[in-house]
C-alpha cells in the first residue's frame, strides 16, 4: 500500500486541474464587501431601537428607508457647539414615534461631527 501511495503526486499543478482555480477577490472587491458588511451591521443596530418602540421587527427596516430618503435641515449652533438635524416630511405622528427611539439613543451618544466640536442632536421638525 505504501508503494501504491507513493505513485500518486503529492503537488499538482494549476493545468492539470479538471476545474479552472477560481481567482481571489480584487482589493477593491474586498473594500466593497468591507463596506457592505459595515453597512448592513449598522442597520441592524439602527432597528433596535425602533423594534423597541414598536414592537415589530418587519416594519423596521422600511421606516429607516423613509428615515434616509427624508429631507433635513442642518443647523449649526457654534455658541451652544450643537450641530441639529432636524428631520422633515416624514408626514406621520406614527412614524415619528417609532422612530424617537432611535433618536434618543443618537443624542444620548454625544455624537461629535468630525472635524468639528459640534455635537449632533436630532429632532423631528416642528
């Protein structure tokens, strides 16, 4: 049996597979990927706190579809070192309850606009 082992090659090379070697992914293939899954990692995070609020997890994500395609202004306050988003015509009383979750969970980051000291605070227009 040794003998019979012996026989087989133990390396192969690239034309002699049946089956063509599959190239690696590009860097930029790679930075795509990267991208999307960032992407996709914080929309889910972004659902938990609308999922709390309404307690469905199948609307979610629909509700940050019309969040991101919303209109906002954004308002510089240099004295109070605020940066305000404030979103427009999501048109429900609904929608904004849903979403207040997510909002209150952003200003609670204290999140600072990069290269800036202003710190982020969202609200619904009134």
């Amino acid at each position: 049996m040794k003998a019979e082992l012996k026989v087989i090659p133990t390396h192969v090379k690239a034309g002699q597979l049946s089956k063509p070697l599959q190239t690696l992914p590009s860097v930029d293939r790679m930075i795509y990927e990267t991208v999307r899954m960032i992407a996709y990692r914080t929309e889910v995070r972004m659902m938990s706190p609308i999922i709390l609020a309404q307690g469905k997890k199948r609307n979610a994500r629909k509700l940050l579809q019309a969040l991101y395609q919303a209109k906002a202004n954004i308002i510089p306050e240099k004295r109070n070192k605020l940066l305000r988003v404030q979103v427009l015509g999501l048109g429900s009383h609904g929608l904004e309850q849903s979403l207040a979750g997510l909002f209150s969970e952003l200003n609670a980051s204290a999140t600072i606009y990069p290269g800036t000291d202003l710190r982020m605070f969202y609200k619904f227009a009134d």
